[in-house]
C-alpha cells in the first residue's frame, strides 16, 4: 500500500507539473503550524471588515473541516509573472492619467475560475487511479491557511511580506490545494528562512501596513483597501492609494527573489492590454453596464463599480488631476453614498493650499 501511495504522489506531480502548476508537494492533515499566530492575528483586528475570516476561526485549525477524512494535502503553485509592467519598480509612480492594476489581475480570467479547471482534472485523474478515494480541490476561499501548507509541503518559506517565496519563483504565483483522504507520503519543509537580514518589503510599503516583519494590518494594505473594503476609506489613507486602483504590489516588486521570474505558461494570466493599467476618466465614466462589458469575469469584478470608482476618485483627487474635476463635481451628486463622500473629498484636495 506505502509503495503503491508513493508511485500515486509521484505521478499525481507529474500530471500537477503537465497542466502547469510548477510547484507541488504533500503535507499532511494535521493542525497548521502557527494557528496560535492566525487567532493573534485576528484578535489584534487586523482582519478588518474580512468577517468570513472571524466567521470560520474554528474551522482553520484542521483541515478535515474543509473535507471530511482529510489525510493528505496536495499543495501547488501556479505562476502568474512575471510582470513587465510592474517591473518598472515600486519608486515609479504613474502619474498623470492612469492607475494601476496589480500584476495577478492583469490576465484575462479570473484565477479561481481557471485554476478551479485545473484541479477538476487533477481530482479526476486521481479517482481514477484510487476509485472511491475522496477528493476536493480549492484556491483561495475555503478555510486553510495556504501558505502555511505550502511551506509545510516544501513549496518555499513565507517571508517577511507574508507571501509564500521560493528561490526559482519568487512570489509571482498562486496557491491551490487539493485535499483527500488517500495516505500520500508527505515532503519534507524547507526549514530555511532566505529573507536574511533583508527589509525590502517592510521599508518599500507606501502604507506602512507590517507591524512587524512577517505581520500584516490588512486594513492599512492597498491590496486590502481597493478590494475588499466595502465602504469609505479612512481620512488618512485615502491620499495613500500610491496610484493603484486594484491590489498593490509594491512588496512583491522590491523583493530580490522576484528579479529573475520564469514567465507563466498559462495564457489566461498574459496581461490584457486594457487590464495593465487604467485610464482614470474612463473609469469615473463608468456605467453599470459599462462595468459589467469591460470587467466581468476579470478578477476586478469583486470590487464592483462601485469599489473601483471610489478607488479612481480617490487617486484623481490625490492627484488633483486638472481633466478630472468635472467628473468628480458631478460625482458628488451620485446615487451611491460610498462615491458621493469620496468625490467631495476628493473635489475638497483641489482647494488643499
Ligand atoms: C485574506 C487574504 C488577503 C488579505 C490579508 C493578507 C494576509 N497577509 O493575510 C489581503 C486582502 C490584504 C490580501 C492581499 C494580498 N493577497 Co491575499 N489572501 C488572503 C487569503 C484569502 C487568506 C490569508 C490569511 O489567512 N491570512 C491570515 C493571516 C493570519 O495571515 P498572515 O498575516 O500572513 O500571518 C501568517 C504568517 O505571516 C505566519 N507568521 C506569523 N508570524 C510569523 C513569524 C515567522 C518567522 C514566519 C516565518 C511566519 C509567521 O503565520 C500567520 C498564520 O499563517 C489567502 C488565501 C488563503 N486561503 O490562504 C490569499 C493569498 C495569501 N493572497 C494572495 C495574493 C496574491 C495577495 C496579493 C499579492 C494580491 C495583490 N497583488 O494585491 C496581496 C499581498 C499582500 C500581502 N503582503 O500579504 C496569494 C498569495 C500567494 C503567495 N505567493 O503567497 C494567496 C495565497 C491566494 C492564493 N490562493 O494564491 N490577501
Ligand atoms: S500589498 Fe502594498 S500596501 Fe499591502 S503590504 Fe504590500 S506593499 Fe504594503
Ligand atoms: S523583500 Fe526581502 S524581506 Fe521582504 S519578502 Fe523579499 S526577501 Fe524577504
């Protein structure tokens, strides 16, 4: 049985590695390392408004919780960089007319979509060789702590922005999972740590989100604040959006093991020309339907229109861009609350001495 489970993980790589996924290993099911460091995490409020975080506390401290009888973990990578467009360094502000679209975004699908595709297969692959095995696939939503797992898979180690790195790869890279309850022999984690005595990310943050090297207060990220914060962004940060309308990869992009990423052979991940950057009067135009044409099934869908307006009033206002005070005058009168108050903040920084 050992062997036959040896000879299964081995070609259930391979099939992982064939379909693109350039990292995999096995960890096994069991309480995740640092679970006490998550609870901290969550206690100190630095989940901000995530509530699905709170919400599923208790099941994020076992796996079988995301499948019953999970034994075995099969944790994957798959590449989204490198990214020309974000190569230009984070001391490179676009000023002018546009925003920018972090680099996992820019493609033209979004990852859960595409990646879920993958792991279908995967999984099928595998009843097929173990019928009757349960199997289950996920990326991103359900309760695992992903970087945690992976580095327990041997994937790479979390640094000190947070993201799982790996020496060949750097960051530029999703995580997924597919969970069974088939005994696969597990890796071996990569005990080393090769941040060293770099501070890159921590220093570069336009925000100053790490409390401390390997913590992050999400309700000060960008990355946070475009996407997931629903309502209006706090006084002092508004003016901090660094010129990014959707994500921020400032950390990733001052990060040494990210200067010489192999590209991604996944062709929904190449950088949409319209996606790589935003024109700023384009989007506060924006209607509804406008929103709906240009982004749906884009990973910028989840901030909505209104999410990606507030953001572009924001930059526009910070900018105090000359082309964009009409739009934002008439967006003080939008029906939608969210866009009203950030557009008269945005229209009050042309006045600021
Ligand atoms: C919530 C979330 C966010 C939040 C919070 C981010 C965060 N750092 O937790 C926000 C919206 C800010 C966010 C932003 C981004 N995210 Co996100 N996010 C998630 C999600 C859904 C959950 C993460 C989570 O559980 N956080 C909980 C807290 C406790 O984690 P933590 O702060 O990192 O703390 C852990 C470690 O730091 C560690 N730790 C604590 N102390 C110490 C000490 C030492 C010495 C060490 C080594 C470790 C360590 O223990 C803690 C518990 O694990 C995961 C998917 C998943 N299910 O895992 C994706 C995920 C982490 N995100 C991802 C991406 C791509 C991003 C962005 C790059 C997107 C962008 N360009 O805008 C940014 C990066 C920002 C950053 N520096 O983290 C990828 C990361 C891939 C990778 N290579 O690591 C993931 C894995 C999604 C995926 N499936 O690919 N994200
Ligand atoms: S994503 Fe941007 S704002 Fe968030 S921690 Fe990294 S550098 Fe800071
Ligand atoms: S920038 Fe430096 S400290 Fe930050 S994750 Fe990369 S190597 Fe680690």
């Amino acid at each position: 049985m050992v062997v036959l489970m040896v000879a299964i993980a081995e070609q259930l790589k391979q099939q992982a590695s064939e379909l693109g996924f350039v990292l995999s290993g096995v960890a096994p099911a069991a309480e995740p390392g640092r679970l006490e460091a998550f609870h901290a995490w969550l206690d100190a409020g630095y989940a901000g408004q995530m509530k699905y975080l709170h919400e599923h506390r208790q099941a994020y401290s076992h796996p079988r919780n995301v499948l019953d009888g999970c034994r075995s973990i099969l944790m994957l990578a798959m590449p989204y960089g490198p990214a020309e467009s974000t190569r230009r360094g984070a001391s490179s502000h676009i000023e002018g007319g546009t925003a920018k679209v972090a680099r996992y975004a820019q493609g033209s699908a979004d990852y859960h979509d595409v990646i879920h595709g993958l792991l279908k297969r995967l999984r099928l692959w595998l009843l097929e060789q173990s019928p009757g095995a349960v199997v289950r696939g996920v990326v991103d939503t359900a309760p695992l702590l992903e970087r945690e797992l992976a580095e327990a898979a041997g994937l790479g180690w979390i640094g000190k922005n947070t993201l799982l790195l790996n020496r060949r790869w750097g960051s530029y890279f999703f995580l997924a999972a597919l969970l069974t309850d088939l005994e696969l022999p597990a890796d071996v984690a990569d005990d080393k740590n090769f941040c060293g005595t770099c501070t890159a990310c921590l220093d570069a943050c336009p925000t100053a989100a790490f409390p401390s090297p390997f913590v992050l207060d999400a309700r000060r990220c960008i990355s946070y604040l475009t996407i997931e914060h629903r309502e209006s962004i706090e006084p002092e940060l508004q003016s901090q959006l660094a010129g990014w309308v959707f994500g921020c990869d400032v950390c990733q992009q001052v990060c040494p093991w990210n200067r010489r990423v192999p590209p991604s052979s996944e062709p929904e991940f190449t950088p949409r020309d319209d996606l790589v950057e935003l024109d700023i009067l384009a989007v506060l135009d924006l209607s509804d339907e406008g929103f709906r044409q240009r982004f749906r099934r884009t990973p910028l869908w989840r901030a909505k229109r209104r999410g990606l307006l507030r953001n572009a009033i924001l930059i526009a206002g910070t900018r105090r861009m000359p082309q964009a005070r009409a739009a934002l005058v008439r967006l003080c009168d939008d029906e939608e609350e969210l866009l009203r108050d950030a557009a008269k903040w945005a229209v009050g920084q042309y006045e600021v001495g």
